[in-house]
C-alpha cells in the first residue's frame, strides 16, 4: 500500500510539472512515459545548437504598459500572456525568458527560408553598408537584378513587374489593373477570402471580423466558398491533397459532382449579383486566413474560363501560397491547371522583409500605364531587393520546395491519424507546408469547437513549446505553415505536442 501511495504521488506530481512548468524544455528536460496510467508525457523538444543572446531589452510588465498606451488598442496578440520574442533561428523562436519554441506558423506565413538565414542575413548586411534606399526614378542593380530571376519563375506571358510593400498593397494595385484594363467595375471574391485589410481590399475580403459599417468597397461582390468540408457539397475525392474528407460521396476520382454543383452556385453570381461585364475575379489557391480551404479540383479552371467570357481578368492571389511552399509547384495556381492574368504576392518572398509584387502581361500592364502614372516610394527598395534575391537563392540551393513536399505530406498523413484518434478533430487538409486542422464539437455536425475550448487548446501547445495560428470564420481551425526547413523530427514533435494538448482537452471534457 505505501508503495502504491508514492507511485501515486510520484504520477500526481510528473504530471502536475508536465503542465505547468514549460520553461523545463529549454534545460533539455523530458518525461518518461507511463502508458499503462494513461499518463500523456511531455514531448521531448528536438535539439538546436544554437545559443540566444541574453535577454536585455524592456521588462515584460513595461513592454505591456507602453502597448496599453500607445499602440493599436486591437485585441490581436495570441494567449492569455502574450509572448514577447526576442530572437528567432531557422524554425526556432525565443522569448524574454529564455524559453525555446518550435515555430510552426512562421509569422504569419511569411518566414520561407528560416528565421534570421545566415545566407540573407550576410546578403541584408552587405547592402546595409552599400545602398539602403533610392526610388524608381533612379536605377539600382539589385531591382533589375531580382526582376529577371523573379520573371524566370513565371510562365509567360507574366513578365511585367510591379514592386510594392505589403500584400495588401499588391492586391490594391491589381484591383486597379482589372478595371483599367476592362473598363468594368464589378470583382468577385469567395466568402471567407483574404485579401487585405487596406480600405480598397476590404471589399474582396469576407471575413467578418474585417468588416465594417461605413460604406467600402464599392463594385466587390463575394460568391459561395466551394469549401468540400464546411460547404454543402463535398466527398473523399475532392481535393489535391494527399488527405481527403470523411464526407462520402458517389463520385468517382477524375468526376467530382462537388466542383459542378459549386459551379452552378459561381454561374448564379454572375447571372444575378454582378454586372453583364466583369473586372475580375480574385481568389487564393488556397485560403489561408479562412483555416487553409481548398477547392475542388477543376473548379478555379471553370471558373476562370466563366470570369473571362464576360471581359473579367483573373487574379491569383499567391501572399500565402506562392515560393514553394505548397510544394508540388512554386505557384499556388499551377496546382489548379490554370494561367491567371495578374499574380500578386508577398509574405514568403522576403522571408518576413516587407516586400510584395503585382505581376501581370504586358497588355495589362500597358492598359495601366495609360490610366495613371503608377509610383511607389519604397517599392523596389534596394535592401528588400538584395533580400528578395538571396530568398530565391536560398529556395533553389537547399531544394527547400522539394522540402515542402516531402515533409509536408508526412505531416499531413501524421495529423490525419490524429483526425482518426480524436472525435473533436474534424477535417486535416492542405498541400506542402500549408495545413490546416479544423476542430469541431463532433464530426457529425461539424458544428465549430468553442472559441473557449480552441483558446485552451492553443494554450496548451504553447506551453509544451509548439506556436501554431489559427483561423477559420470562428477562428476554429488551426493553421500550420512551419518556416521551409522544417525537418521530420521537428513534425513527429509537432504532432505529439497536438496529441498531448488534446488528450488534456479530453480529459477537462471528462471532468
């Protein structure tokens, strides 16, 4: 009996450490596991070899103290106490304390190549102490330098290079080209799209958490997201993804009843909501803000030849899925089949520099130039171009797109057995190292998990050292987009933390 006693106690006070004392895995700490006692161990954090610089900056309390008072009062930053970073490596990120987390969402989908890479930090430095800035009105090797290899990337007839600063930014610029082009008004975006938070992309994005109600976006109309797992329609064949639906359906592989009747629903728009000529049409490959949703395979090529046969352009919207990161392609629209007449992009394409681009064909670009003498101060910076080169550089020399499809699909196929162990995990889907996993209270209903529920959860991965983001119109899915050199190991932990964090969930449910 008092061997039972200690054993007990022994159980209580592992398990009581493995939740509340996180920091532990930066001392290189792990928990044995005592399955037989169902007790969830602590992943073991892989190793990195490299050492933070310490930590001399703003004490926490003061950092929070000059947030209150002079930055936006939006409620955006992540848990209940928000981390304050410090210094990121490759795929890892430390806070003020020392703590080491594994980085899974990549600030937004923007970390390509690695935090602070040795080979674009040396390229930033070199430029640093050569040229920070000049304009457009004076030529600099390194924009025409990043403007040939970036055009190499690109089929023809997109060769026409638009330089910007932010997503958003490039979006705005690409609205303006469809209608100087088309001489119409009217684009069409998917519900839960993102496409920017400036005054002008408001209107294509439809979100509900970005809308408002002042007047804005004048000419945006949103059509039925054809979203096989949350959308009316949607089977087990759907998808270009390695992990399809649970839903079933009487389709066969190469026949999707989905994509046709999504079609009807696009064709629906056109004849009842937009005028008889359009300016465009814009959507992501897949969309990111929206819990990483895909499209049935042949919809965007149908769609497109529909946008087209009333005098529309078609946008493809790469911020998120452009260099590499889906893996089987370097562009998001070339996993659909299709040849977009503007591509804009951003994110990846500095590796978290503020950089993006508008690239469109000559004729558009002619069109534009005709309207309106088009100037961006800092579009083409010489800093953000040199940047811009070395990311590419990078992408190529370590085959980090080949990397996204390899490790990608073995993530993918790793949370799927998660989807399959857990009730509360709804749908696993994405392409590459662009995944989402959307919770749901049964998969069933596929009513959302409760905000409280997803908070916890979050919380949880956080604190067992693994960041990932979120989104989804109620914020129930989990977006994972880990910087380009993630390795296997890195995933296995990855996909421990999550089962961990779950099993906790389960339990709190229990009780």
């Amino acid at each position: 009996g008092i061997y039972l006693h200690t054993y007990c106690m022994i159980f209580l006070c592992i398990k009581h450490s493995a939740l509340l004392m996180p920091d532990m895995h930066t001392l290189g700490a792990s928990w044995t596991s005592v399955t037989k006692l169902s007790l969830h161990t602590k992943p073991k954090m892989p190793p990195c070899d490299f050492t933070p610089e310490r930590y001399q900056s703003l004490a926490y309390n003061r950092v929070l103290e000059i947030h209150k008072q002079h930055l936006s009062p939006m409620a955006t930053a992540y848990f209940q106490k928000p981390l304050l970073l410090h210094q990121g490596h490759m795929e890892w990120l430390y806070d003020s304390e020392g703590n080491r987390y594994l980085d899974f969402f990549s600030g937004i989908v923007t970390v390509s190549v690695g935090h602070c890479h040795p080979k674009v930090n040396a390229v930033a430095q070199k430029q640093l102490g050569r040229l920070w800035h000049t304009s457009t009105l004076f030529f600099h090797p390194p924009m025409h330098e990043y403007a040939e290899k970036l055009s190499a990337l690109l089929p023809e007839p997109l060769k026409v290079i638009f330089l910007t600063n932010s997503g958003s930014e490039a979006n705005d610029l690409a609205m303006l080209m469809a209608r100087a082009h088309s001489n119409n008004l009217d684009i069409i975006s998917f519900r839960g799209a993102y496409h920017g938070c400036s005054p002008y992309t408001l209107g294509l994005t439809n979100v509900g958490t970005f809308k408002m109600e002042l007047p804005g976006g004048l000419g945006c109309q949103s059509t039925m997201c054809p979203d096989v797992f949350r959308g009316p329609w949607g089977g087990s064949h759907c998808r270009d993804s390695p992990v399809q639906t649970i839903r079933k359906c009487s389709c066969a592989p190469d026949c999707c009843q989905a994509k046709d009747k999504y079609i009807e629903q696009f064709e629906d728009t056109l004849n009842t909501s937009v005028a008889k000529s359009l300016a465009g049409f814009f959507a992501e490959p897949i969309q990111g803000v929206n819990g990483v949703v895909q499209y049935p395979k042949g919809f965007l090529k149908e769609a497109f030849k529909l946008v087209r046969e009333r005098g529309g352009v078609c946008i493809a919207d790469e911020v998120q899925t452009g260099f590499g990161r889906l893996g089987s392609h370097f562009w998001g629209f070339q996993t659909h089949d299709v040849l977009p007449d503007i591509v804009t992009m951003a994110k990846g394409m500095g590796n978290g520099f503020p950089m993006a681009a508008v690239v469109t064909t000559p004729e558009i670009a002619k069109s534009l130039a005709k309207r309106l003498l088009h100037f961006n101060t800092f579009g083409g910076n010489p800093m953000a171009c040199a940047i811009g080169s070395a990311v590419l550089e990078v992408i190529k020399e370590e085959n980090l797109q080949e990397n996204s499809q390899e490790v990608g699909t073995y993530m993918l196929l790793k949370f799927a057995k998660l989807r399959d162990e857990f009730e509360i995990v709804g749908d696993v889907r994405g392409k590459g190292l662009m995944i989402g996993m959307e919770m749901v209270q049964d998969k069933v209903s596929r009513k959302p998990l409760p905000r409280e529920e997803l908070n916890q959860i979050h919380e949880d991965c956080k604190r067992l050292g693994l960041l990932v983001g979120r989104g989804g119109i109620f914020s129930q899915t989990f977006r994972i987009a880990p910087p380009m050199c993630i390795t296997k190991p890195e995933v296995d932990f990855a996909v421990e933390v999550f089962r961990s964090a779950l099993i906790q969930h389960m339990e709190r449910r229990a009780k």
